[in-house]
C-alpha cells in the first residue's frame, strides 16, 4: 500500500484529536475536590495575573470574575487567598453571594515533608518550585521545533537540511524528556503533596506516551533518513504527534499553575 502526504495528514489528525480528548477529559473532571493547603491558597491573591481565589467553610472559590473583587481586594479590606468564613459569618450577606462563582477546590491541611528535606528546601527554596518549569521547557520546545522542521522538509526541503534539523530535535527532546518527568514527579510531592489531580494524571500519562514515542521515533530514523514511503510517512506523523503532546503537557502545566 502507498502512503502519501494524504494519509500523513490522516494520521496526524488522528492523533491530535486522540490528544484534544484526552484534554477535554480533563476538564470535564469534576476539579472540586482538589485540595489547598493554605500556602498554595494564598498564591491565588489576584495581583500579577493570577486567578483570585477565597476559602469558605472549607471550599475554595474562584472570585476572579467578579465585580466587586477587582484585583483580588473586596470593599478594600478582604482580600483573596485567604479563609474568609469568619469575615463572611459577620457581613450582612450569607453565602448566596457565592452561588455564581465557581468551586474549585477545598482547604485542606499542609501535609509535612520530612523535617531533613524540609530543612533543606528552606536554605535552598529555589528547589521547591523552580527545576520542574526551568526543564520542562527543553523538551517542549525541541519536540515542537522537530515537528516545524519536518513540514519545512515535506514542503520546502531544498532551502536547509530541515530533516536533519528535525532529527537532531528529537534527540535533545528524548535527553531532556526524562529529567522534565523527574522534576515533575518532585514537584508533585513537594509542591502538591501528591494530591490526584486529574492534570498531573494526565501529565504523567502523556509524559510516558511522549518518551515511548521518542524511542520509537529514534529507531525509526536512525536506521535510514526520512523518505516519501509508508515507513516516512507514519514517522512524519509520530513527529507531528510529539509537537501537538508536549504542548499539551505544558498547557495542563500552565493549569496547575495559575489555575486556568
């Protein structure tokens, strides 16, 4: 059977709308029950970008939207990311105010790490939070690069050695895959007290599809270049694929994050 530009499209489609539902999954995940503790809660305040977050009776809601939360301040006195029960028991107004906001979790209590590595991670707070996003991004960037290169290759080959080009993306994506998903893991524990997360789920999940399909891509091109066959064809999807799979990786990362 011939193979054809026709049937890469095909394929890619096929595994790019594989990814769109994996990602509207996600977000038809029922998130109310994420947990807070009340260090992460407090990083939802409204200012710098961020969502506006408020805990009541032990639920978290997301105020951003509101009219009278303008930067995370409410009447110039409350203010977003913290436990607002006490402060809403005595206002005028009960919880009715809430009924058109979102729930997007619950506080819970922090959950200690052990006293060495806490002790740690306080003289080097940089290692809380910073490896997983400073590494991810390799991965991210070289899988996509990959991918742009490969169509330059299938359109406009005679301007660079595109193919190449590609080639040497995919194995920086596959050396730096592995240190994204060991400092994610960390993160997780350290960050999110291993909280189940439909995100990080489906983080973890894609991750390992995405280094599974590295390898395969690997083996598949170090045995002969590109070429305009079957075998090529089903490559030049499998490249396609990791491009649209790492920046859903990053995009459920941007969720965890900033929470939108």
């Amino acid at each position: 059977m011939r193979y054809g530009v026709g049937s890469t499209v095909l394929i890619s489609i096929v595994l790019v709308i594989f990814v769109i539902i994996t990602a509207t999954t996600v977000f038809a995940q029922e998130t109310k029950n994420r947990r807070f503790t009340q260090e992460e809660l407090a990083l939802y305040n409204g200012t710098k970008g961020r969502p506006a977050y408020v805990a009541v009776e032990g639920k978290i809601y997301d105020v951003s939207e509101s009219q009278y939360w303008k930067n995370g301040v409410h009447q110039n006195i409350h203010h977003a990311g913290v436990d607002l029960t006490v402060e809403l028991h005595a206002s005028p107004h009960g919880k009715e105010v809430l009924r058109d906001v979102t729930q997007v979790g619950v506080l819970g209590k922090s959950d200690r790490l052990p006293a060495f590595l806490e002790t740690f991670l306080k003289r080097h707070p940089v290692l809380r939070r910073h490896p997983h996003p400073f590494l991810v991004h390799f991965p991210m960037v070289f899988l996509f690069g990959g991918g742009i290169f490969m169509l330059l290759n299938l359109f406009r080959p005679q301007w660079a050695p595109f193919e190449r080009m590609a080639f040497v993306m995919l194995i920086m994506g596959i050396i730096f895959t592995p240190p994204a998903i060991v400092t994610g893991l960390w993160s997780w524990w350290v960050v999110y007290s291993l909280q189940p997360l439909p995100q990080v789920f489906y983080k973890i999940s894609l991750s390992v599809t995405l280094l599974f399909v590295e390898i395969v891509c690997l083996l598949m091109r170090i045995r002969r270049p590109f070429e305009r066959n079957a075998k090529g064809w089903i490559y030049l999807a499998l490249m396609l694929y990791l491009a649209v799979a790492g920046m859903t990786i990053g995009y459920f990362g941007g969720q965890l994050t900033y929470g939108y």
